[in-house]
C-alpha cells in the first residue's frame, strides 16, 4: 500500500466537522455489480417477458438508455428514471403492459445493491465518525440501507433527489445546506478527478482524491487536498492534518 499525500493546500484540515463521500468505485467497484445486476434483470426478463429478450439485448438495452438521456437532457442525471423508462418503451414495443417495467427494475435494484465494499470502508467509517459527520453525496442510485452502511451516516443524497448530477454545483451546495455547515468545513471524498475533487473544490470544499487504481493526477487540475489509497489511509491523514494544525 502506497504512502498517501497531503498537499500544500492542505492547511486548515483541522477545521473539518464533516466528512462526506462519493460511493460508486470510491467504497466499492461497482462495474461488476452492475454487469450481475443487468444479468439478473435479463434472466427475469427472459422468465417473464421472453419477447423482450428475444428482441433486445443488454447492449442495446444500454443503448436506449443513452439515447434517452440525450433526448431528455433534464432528466438525464436520474438513473432510476432512465431505466424504468426505457424498460417501459422495450415492453410497449413487444406487446407487454408498462408496469412491466417497475417489476423489472425492482429486480435490477436489488441486484445493484447486492454488493461488498472494500475492506477498509466499514473500519475506517467506524472511526471517522468519531470525530465527523458523514455524508454521502453519489450521482448513482445506491441504498445504503440494502447495502449495510447506512447506519454509519448521518446523511445521504444523491442526484435524483437533489434533481441534478455532479459536477453541478447544486450538489455541493445541498450538501453543505443539509449539513448545515460552511462548504470549507466538509471534506469531499471521491475517485473522480473532474466530477468529485474539481466540482467540490469549485463549490468551496476541501478535497481528498480516492485513488485506489494508483492513477496519475490530470495534469491540467490543481491536486487535491489529500490523496489516498483507501479510507484507512484517509483516517491516518486526517489525524495528522488535526495535530498539524493544533501546533
């Protein structure tokens, strides 16, 4: 496991009261859930609609979805929306009634939420929210509450809710108002260069970079404040900033 890093901007860490996270592929990897989860509503869909799989694959399930969300560019942040809407139109086109779709999707959603994060999460949770408040703040649709962790925070949201996805600046700024605290004082903690540090960084916050991969940082963006391996080292480093700033 790789050293993780404080940046020069990190000064003033010791102010943080809450601490709020990104989940898809910052406490899980969610691309193999995600191809089980699609599976699983197919072999449904083949049980119980079989004209629908007869005449459209996953991949072109896929497809739809895009097609819709360019179409429908206010509702393209709302992944729920989009597939029980392109569910909906597969099930007219092969003779099926609409509430097809939201039997479907029930099946697909437990599936997404059929999954395990990585080893630290459930640890270094424990002990940040000793110190913290924690959030979520994620532009899929996860349940928390399915998934085990939702006990651990104290808020979570995500972008059907607040009608809007990141990088909008409306995430954060929801956030920061649920909280009820100055966008300075909560840290953003994602994998995302561009969605998850620069957005939240845009809206005020102070930034930590998940990078489990061990990427390179875009050389275009500024560093995040922080830079991990794992939400263990994100605990270490918080501590050290606290003492750092207390002397």
């Amino acid at each position: 496991m790789r050293p993780g890093n404080l940046s020069l901007g990190a000064a003033g860490l010791g102010e943080l009261r809450a601490v709020a996270f990104d989940l898809d592929n910052t406490l899980w990897d969610v691309g193999p859930v995600i191809v089980r989860a699609e599976q699983r509503l197919h072999e449904w869909l083949g049980e119980h609609c079989p004209r629908i799989t007869e005449q459209v694959t996953i991949e072109e399930m896929r497809a739809a979805r895009e097609r819709l969300a360019r179409s429908e560019p206010h509702n393209a942040h709302d992944f729920t929306y989009l597939r029980i809407t392109a569910l909906a139109a597969h099930a007219r086109a092969c003779g099926y009634g609409e509430e097809v779709a939201e039997r479907a999707f029930e099946v697909f959603f437990a599936a997404r939420n059929e999954l395990q994060p990585y080893g630290d999460v459930q640890p270094a949770l424990e002990r940040l929210r000793t110190r913290y408040t924690l959030a979520s703040l994620s532009n899929g649709n996860a349940d928390l509450e399915l998934i085990g962790l939702a006990g651990l925070f104290s808020l979570s949201l995500n972008a059907r809710q607040i009608g809007a996805a990141k990088p909008h600046p409306r995430c954060f700024q929801q956030l920061a108002r649920d909280l009820r605290l100055e966008p300075r004082n909560i840290l953003y903690v994602g994998d995302d260069p561009f969605l998850d540090v620069e957005a939240a960084r845009a809206a005020g916050l102070r930034t930590a970079w998940m990078n489990r991969s061990h990427a390179p940082w875009p050389a275009a963006l500024e560093p995040a404040e922080l830079d991990v391996a794992d939400c263990i080292q994100l605990t270490e480093l918080l501590a050290l900033a606290g003492v750092s700033c207390q002397t």
